[in-house]
C-alpha cells in the first residue's frame, strides 16, 4: 500500500498553482510593458494596470507565506520557466525548429 501525505500534496498542488499564476503574472507584466511602449494605454489605464500588478504580487507572496509554499514555488518554477521559455522560443522562432 502506498502511503500518500496530505500536506505534502495539498503543498505540492498550491506550489504548482501559485508557480502557474506567477508565470501568468509574468507575462501579463511584459504584455503591460509592450503596450505602455507602445503608448495604446491611457494614463489611467497605466496606472490601474500597475496597482492591479502590484496587488497580485502582495497576493501571491502573501499566499506563499501563509503556506510555507515559497520554496516549493521556486523549485517549480525554475523547471517550468524553461519549459515556458522553449515552448515561447518555437512559437517565436518557428524557422529555428526545422533547422535542427
């Protein structure tokens, strides 16, 4: 019989979550930063992303903390971002995958 500990799951399940947000966060951060580049944002708008962005990082952190989840989010993440970063690469450099 395998025994199973909840609380290392119930950890493990919020670490993955939480990582997953944390990418999303990610991206919507450098999705905020292209369209404030590119000037598509009202001042407003500007400053309603950024408290938005800034909540969600309290949140987050808050969360990890409450939890004890930090380190686990870590570990996750480090082999999630590279898993992200060539998923991203093939869809960016579509040219580069035919050539290897």
């Amino acid at each position: 019989m395998i025994e199973i500990d909840e609380k290392n799951v119930k950890q493990g399940v919020l670490g993955l979550v939480l990582a997953l947000v944390e990418i999303i966060r990610d991206a919507l951060k450098l999705q905020a930063l292209k369209r404030i580049e590119g000037k598509s944002l009202t001042e407003e708008e500007v400053d309603r992303l950024g408290r938005a962005l800034m909540d969600l990082d309290v949140a987050i952190e808050q969360i990890k903390e409450e939890h004890g989840v930090g380190e686990a989010v870590q570990n996750i993440r480090s082999g999630l971002d590279d898993i992200v970063d060539d998923v991203l690469n093939q869809l960016i450099n579509p040219v580069q995958i035919g050539s290897q």
